[in-house]
C-alpha cells in the first residue's frame, strides 16, 4: 500500500478554508434584509448621501466609515428618526444641509435601512433590529 | 422635456467646434498683462474656452474662495467661506501671490468694491471699508457695520450683495428651507400656508450703503418669493437687478407619486431672473417647469406636476437653466477687451449639483447668455469649462474645483473664483 502524501489534517484545514473564504464575511446580514434595505436607501437617502454613500462636498456627508454609523446604535436611530442639524465635520469638511427626520418609516423599515447602510459602502457593523427603533422612537416621542 | 433637452443639447453641440479649440496652445502666448507673474503647471491644462481666449491660474490653493472683486490698480480681494489665519478677507495686491494681506475675521461670501469703498458681507451682516486714495484698506480691524442680525441657519445663508449707481445695497436672505415645511425636507410634511419665512428671508432686501447698523426692519423688501440666491448683479445698462434663483429639490424623494427620477433632475429650473422692486417670484408655492415652460404649483401645496393654481401669474424667468446645477455668481461684463458679442451680457458661474443623483451630476462650469437692452439675445452657452477635473469625478459631484464668484478686472479681463481649493482664474481674449 503506498503512502498517503498528504497528512488528513491538511486536507481538512484546507477544505475548511475553502468553505470560509466562500463567505469571507460571517456577519453580513441576510440578503432579504439587505435587499430590503437598499429599496429604502435608494428611494429615501441617496439623493442626499449619495448611491455610494461618500455624500457630496460641503452639502451631505458621507456614510462611509464615519463615527455615525458605525458608533452606538441608539444615536443612528436617533439622527434617522428625529433627523440632524448640529454642525458636524468628517475630514475637516462641514456641511450646509439639513438631516431631515424619517419618522414616516416604520421600524421595520429603519431598522433595515440602518443595516443596509452599516453594512454597505465598506462598513461592517452590527444590525439594527426593529425593536431597538421603537425603543428609541418612544423616547423620542416622550421629549428624548 | 424634449424640446429643453434638445436645446441643451443643440447648445452643447454648437459650442463644440469652440470648445474643442481650446485654451492649451493659446495660454502658452505671452498676455498682454504686467501684473501676471505667477505661472502655475495649471497653465498647459488650462480650462475650456471658446477660440481666441486663453486662461491662467493667478491663484492656487487660497482656500474656500467664494465671491471676489477686481480694484481698479488689479488688486483682487477674496472673500473665504472658511476663515484662514483668522482672516475671512483676503487681499492679492497687484492681482498675483507674492504679496496676500488678510483680514476681517467673519467667514461670508460677499464682495464688492464701490465709489471707494470695499464692501464685504458674513452669514449674518454687511460690512464696509473706506479706501484711501491709493485703493488701500485704510483700517483693515475696524469695517462698519452697515446691516446686522440678518437669519443665518446655515442653509442658504450666503449674504450675496451688489451695488447700484444711487447709492443702495442688495442683499440676498436666502431661505433655511427647501419648501417651507413645517419639518423642513421631511417626507409628508406639509408646506406652511402663508410660509412664515418670507417676512425675514426668501427675498432680496434693499439697504443704504452709508448708514450704519442696520437692520432688516430698516431695509426695503425689494422682492420676495426667491427660495436662494447667490449670485445677483447690478445691471447699469439697464439700471436693474437680476439675480440667479436656486430652485428646489427632492420632488421625486418627496413626491415620488408625481415625479420621477429624472423629472426630480430635470424640471425645477435654476432661474435667471429680472427683478423689478416689488416682484414676488413665488417660492415655496411654485417653481418653474422649462418643459412645460410655466410656473407650477409646489406639490407641497397641492400641486402634483400639472397644475399651475396660483402660479398662473408669477413672472416668468428669464432663462431657465438645468436644475439643480446651483449658478453661485452673475457678472454683466462691461469690459472692450473680450468681442462685442460679450458687451453687456451675463456671465454665470454654476457651483454644480447635488440633488441630481441618482443622475449624473452636472454643472461646474460658467455659461455666458448675451444680452441686447437687458434681455437675452440668443441662447446661453457654456464659457468655460474643465473645473470639474474628468468626466467621472463629475458625475459623482466630488470634483477638484467648483466655480464660485466671477470678477471683471480694469482691463475688461475675467476672473473666476473656485471655493473648493481657492484657486483664480484670469480669462483674456486675443484675436
């Protein structure tokens, strides 16, 4: 009988590899939410951000890497709700438009879309569930 | 839409042959200008311009340059969006680098030299300066204030100001708001009936431009009804205001039943307008349709695309340019230097758009609209062109210059100013 030339435990870490670099990105969330949220960004968000999401110079800012939308999830759902006018800079540039409020979607909606934009123009950040927006969207309603 | 896109796209056709015949061999001549010592890299990839004028970059880098004015000795002074070294006013003496002086320490957009006085404007006041005999600042710490506590929401708050020849101010108020909602740009939200803005903004104010400390109450609502401008100029061959209006946005993000992606980028025209004391161009309750060539009822206010309502007889504009591509400054050029053509016509400096997208954006170029006793005499064209740095970076609206303030220097040249770095062009013309 001849020999074996490669040990099994290579073989097997090997196909291991393979499999995982199939799906390099453990933590993206479900397409059905992704897909879902990409409705809502493009209909609601992009003629501001953008359809990349890098925004445009001195007008709206960008939704990539920023500390917005990767930080807390209370205050993302926060600005998208209740929207934004506190001046802000990402990269020493600032921005003349106002962040209008979205309380017109429903949870579900914004919990999609904010997972749809922490998970898109390279972000990678947990998602957002329906429940943490309402959580918020009671206590915005209570003066919050 | 067919006709408009088509006259666009006849315009941009017709100045091809010109475009095409550019600067790039033209800027290498020697300019008949003392004062031009600076030669930038710029000067081989030179902007776009019909055939007989040539551009140089007198100035690279100064910072968010927004509006600037010539002197009569060629001294360029440049208002900055951004305060640089504390300074929000700078001054090239001679019209070159080797010698910047700064001061005013208020961030604006405003500037304008006048019967010996330099008159420069923040978010919120006008201010002035006395020249002395030689076109000097004579105390560059100590303006006074002419107007104050005007509305500064950030949005739309450029103080843009011109001179007549009877000794009045103008002041754009632009409106914080896009439409006068009650929750500004919130999808659903209604529009605000009568819009309680127009009392303090979304007009042009009238002031005196030697009596201290005023306020809006003491000033004359000269018009209203404009939602933004930041470009307006005196006109002395006509003795009247025109003004650029930036038009709105979002009606297919707010309105998406009525209007589509591409009626969003297309229909709300930037407008040329003659303003005449009294006038109301109807912003937040209309904006004007260039397919339709009418003034339509806001969908904010009952409108759904199709009907006029109210603003049956609002004035029309002038010239109505493609939406959204934001016109920053107008110049009436009364220069002999560039061919009689230009006499008295408009120059129009468009900063480029943003609300176009998913569309490509556009604009970042000045156009030119000749003239003939106040009104246009044939169809616009673009002046000059290549701000934008590629056809891509366009697109996406990030760009490496955008076209902010326009200048006419003594002799009859044309500078164009650019806040996103701080660079000036000079433009002159050689047979």
């Amino acid at each position: 009988m001849r020999r074996r030339l490669i040990p099994v435990n290579v073989v097997i870490a090997a196909l291991l590899f393979i499999l995982l670099s199939l799906d390099p990105d453990q933590t993206k969330p479900p397409k059905a939410v992704m897909d879902r949220g990409k409705v809502i960004y493009d209909k609601e968000c992009l003629s501001c951000h953008q359809a990349d999401g890098l925004g445009v110079q001195g007008m709206n800012p960008p939704l990539a890497k920023t500390k917005w939308v990767l930080g807390p999830k209370k205050q993302m759902i926060h600005i998208v709700l209740k929207g934004f006018s506190d001046p802000i800079e990402i990269n020493g540039e600032s921005f003349e438009n106002p962040m209008p409020p979205h309380h017109h979607l429903n949870d579900q909606e914004i919990s999609d879309v904010l997972t749809y934009v922490r998970n898109s123009f390279g972000n990678n950040a947990k998602p957002i569930t329906p429940a943490e927006v309402k959580k918020v969207r009671a206590a915005i309603a209570k003066g919050k | 839409m067919k006709t408009f896109s088509s006259i666009v796209t006849l315009v941009v056709l017709a100045t091809t042959p010109f475009l095409t015949t550019c600067a790039g061999d033209l800027a290498k001549k020697p300019i008949g200008d003392t004062t031009i010592n600076i030669h930038s890299s710029k000067d081989d990839e030179g902007l776009t311009l019909p055939s007989g004028f040539s551009s140089i970059v007198v100035a690279e880098n100064l910072g968010s340059v927004r509006h600037i004015a010539v002197n009569s000795n060629g001294d360029i002074y440049a208002k900055l969006a951004k305060l640089k070294d504390g300074n929000g006013i700078l001054e090239l003496k001679g019209g070159n680098t080797s010698n910047i002086i700064g001061f005013g320490n208020y961030p604006g957009t405003g500037i304008a030299i006048k019967n010996g006085y330099l008159y420069a404007s923040s978010n919120s006041a006008v201010y002035r300066y006395k020249l002395d005999g030689n076109n000097q600042v004579i105390n560059p710490d100590k303006p006074e204030t002419l107007v104050k506590d005007l509305t500064d929401r950030r949005q739309h708050n450029s103080k843009s100001i011109t001179l007549d020849n009877a000794g009045n101010i103008y002041v754009n108020i632009g409106a914080p708001s896009n439409s006068c909602q009650v929750e500004d740009r919130a999808v659903g939200s209604k529009g605000q009936d009568p819009c309680p803005i127009l009392a303090y903004a979304g007009g042009i104010w009238q002031f005196k431009a030697d009596k201290p400390d005023q306020t809006i109450s003491d000033g004359v609502h000269y018009a209203s009804g404009i939602r933004n401008t930041v470009g307006l100029d005196w006109n002395s061959a006509v003795n009247e205001l025109y003004v650029m209006q930036h038009g709105r946005d979002d009606l297919h993000r707010m309105f998406d039943q009525y209007y589509t992606v591409k009626d969003n980028a297309e229909i709300p025209a930037e407008e040329f307008l003659l303003v005449n004391k009294g006038d109301n161009f109807g912003w937040p309750y209309c904006y004007f349709d260039p397919k339709l060539d009418k003034k339509m009822l806001a969908p904010e206010y009952g409108g759904d695309g199709k009907i006029q309502g109210r603003c049956a007889d609002i004035k029309k504009p002038l010239v109505a340019f493609p939406a959204h591509l934001a016109p920053n400054a107008l110049l009436f050029y009364t220069g002999d230097q560039f061919p009689e053509k230009y006499k008295n016509g408009a120059f129009i400096a468009f900063h480029g758009s943003w609300n176009r997208a998913p569309e490509p954006q556009a604009g970042f170029f000045v156009a030119f609209v000749p003239m003939k006793d106040g009104k246009p005499n044939g169809n616009w064209e673009i002046f000059a062109e290549g701000f934008a740095g590629g056809n891509d970076k366009k697109a996406s609206g990030r760009v490496d210059y955008r076209p902010c303030g326009l200048a006419q220097g003594p002799d009859g040249s044309l500078y164009i100013s650019d806040d996103r770095k701080g660079n000036i062009w000079k433009i002159t013309y050689q047979k």
